[in-house]
C-alpha cells in the first residue's frame, strides 16, 4: 500500500542542519509516510547521515542521487519517484514544527475532504533555530479557493512558504511540475499556474520553521533583489494584462502605504504614552 505522504528533502552537502530536518520527521506521531532524499552527490557526510537514517528506516526512506542541476529540478525528481498521495518538500535546512504537524493536517484534510492543496503557517528562524517571525499571522495573508475575491489575492501576494504546502501528486500530474528554467521563484510561479484549478485552503497552524540564512536559496538578504524581480516576472507570465499593468501596481501602493500608516499610528501611540508617563512622573 501506498504512503498517504511524502516528504521530500533535497540536499547537497547538507550535513550542517540535516540532523535537525531527520529528528522532526522521525519524531512524528503519524506513522504513514515515506522520507525521500534527493541527494546532488554530496561530499560533507550528507549521504552517511542519510544512510544511516536509512538503516534505522529501511520501509520509509529512500535516497536517490543525480547530477545537482538546481534545487528545482531535484524537487521535480522528488515528485517523480514519490509515491505518495500527498508531498511535501521540506528542505535539508528547514524541520517540521511539532511530532503532531502530519497527524493534525491529515486530521483537517480528512475533515474537508481532501483539497488538492493547503497551505499552512510557517516560523521564519536564524542559523541558531531562534525565532525571527510568523508567516501568514494575519487573516489578509490567508486565502482560500472557494472564496473569489480573497483568492485573487495570491495574484498580488506571495504568501505561502512552500515548506508548509502539503500537494497531491494527482496535481502534479494532471498540471505539470515546478518550471525548472525558474530556480528562485519556481514555487510562486506554480501556485498562479494551478490556482484557478485546484481546490485549496488555509491551514491555520504552524507546520514547518523556515531558516533564514546567508547562504539560503530563498532567504538571504543578497539575494532579495533577485528574488522580487524573479517574483514580478512569474507575475507577468501568469497575470492578465489589466491584472499586471494596473491592478498590481495599485495593490502595491496600498500595501506599502497601509505599513507606512500602521508605522506612523505606532509611533503616535508610542509618543503618546511616552508623554502620559512623563506628565505623571512629574505630578
């Protein structure tokens, strides 16, 4: 019988975090999954930890090594020979949250009746694993498909932590895999590709710790730029004209003026208290 999911790491000397990534999959209460490895030939001791973590788990994890050719292209391979019904791709540097993140979102697939696709809350932490933030911890970064205008939100907003999607590989099957020419917004790209196509909701729980580092595909502040402008380009490719040319740009001004209201309101609030303190303090 089939997994009900698969978690897919890519790695490619890996051996600094992958401890961590291993210890909170194995450590988890759901016990229907296979752990899948898609190694780029590793040199650090990435592949003996694998191995060894394979030995212990001979049923549950798989380990295949190719040629690295890009994180996208090794997550597309993880889809191909993964044989479960749902997949997640959690990172050699990320880790699930908690030992109940799998049997809690079985729990709420179930209890929907399994959508193609959920999202859920991701913790953004440093090298040390200390916390730095939470994704989605506002209801205007929480979308759903069976509700029109919210989900055209996504078109706008880059919210979801592919590190929190769990995904049918039914999906990947019916509508194709991540585009391997993008290697920085790949993720993003396929969200505004399936979304008008697929059933998919907010899971409002933390399922995954992000690690923001210097040397992360995705995090690091030096790649930052590359990265918005690689997020504008799956944009265009995926939005309408009137959606790209004027909808986008209006969204983007709102966005940055409602923080820069929300900042100048904190400050207001802060100076008012630190006026009423002072004036009591004196009297």
């Amino acid at each position: 019988m089939n997994p009900r999911y698969s978690i897919i790491t890519c790695t490619k000397n890996s051996a600094k975090y992958l401890t961590e990534t291993i210890t909170s999959v194995r450590s988890q209460t759901f016990s229907n999954y296979e752990h899948i490895f898609v190694d780029g030939f590793s040199t650090d001791g990435t592949k003996e930890m694998i191995l060894k973590y394979q030995k212990q788990n001979p049923e549950r994890v798989k380990l295949f090594q190719f040629e690295a050719n890009g994180i996208t292209d090794a997550m597309n391979l993880g889809i191909k020979y993964a044989a479960g019904e749902y997949l997640i791709h959690l990172h050699s540097d990320d880790y699930l949250d908690n030992p109940d993140v799998i049997m809690d979102v079985d729990e709420f697939l179930r209890t929907n009746d399994n959508p193609d696709w959920i999202y859920g809350k991701a913790k953004y932490v440093n090298y040390k694993s200390q916390f730095i933030r939470l994704s989605n911890s506002t209801r205007f970064s929480r979308f759903n498909s069976n509700d029109f205008l919210r989900r055209q939100m996504l078109k706008y907003r880059d919210t979801v932590c592919h590190q929190s999607v769990f995904i049918k590989k039914e999906v990947f099957n019916r509508l194709g895999v991540f585009d391997e020419k993008d290697t920085d917004t790949a993720d993003y790209d396929y969200w505004l590709r399936i979304m008008n196509k697929t059933r998919w909701l907010f899971f409002n729980q933390i399922t995954c710790n992000f690690r923001f580092h210097e040397d992360g595909q995705s995090s690091s502040e030096i790649n930052a730029e590359r990265m918005h402008f690689s997020t504008i380009l799956a944009q265009k490719r995926n939005l309408k004209l009137i959606e790209f040319y004027f909808i986008l740009p209006a969204f983007t001004v709102i966005s940055y003026n409602h923080q820069l209201i929300k900042s100048m309101l904190k400050s207001f609030r802060y100076s008012i208290n630190r006026t009423y303190v002072s004036t009591n303090h004196r009297t």
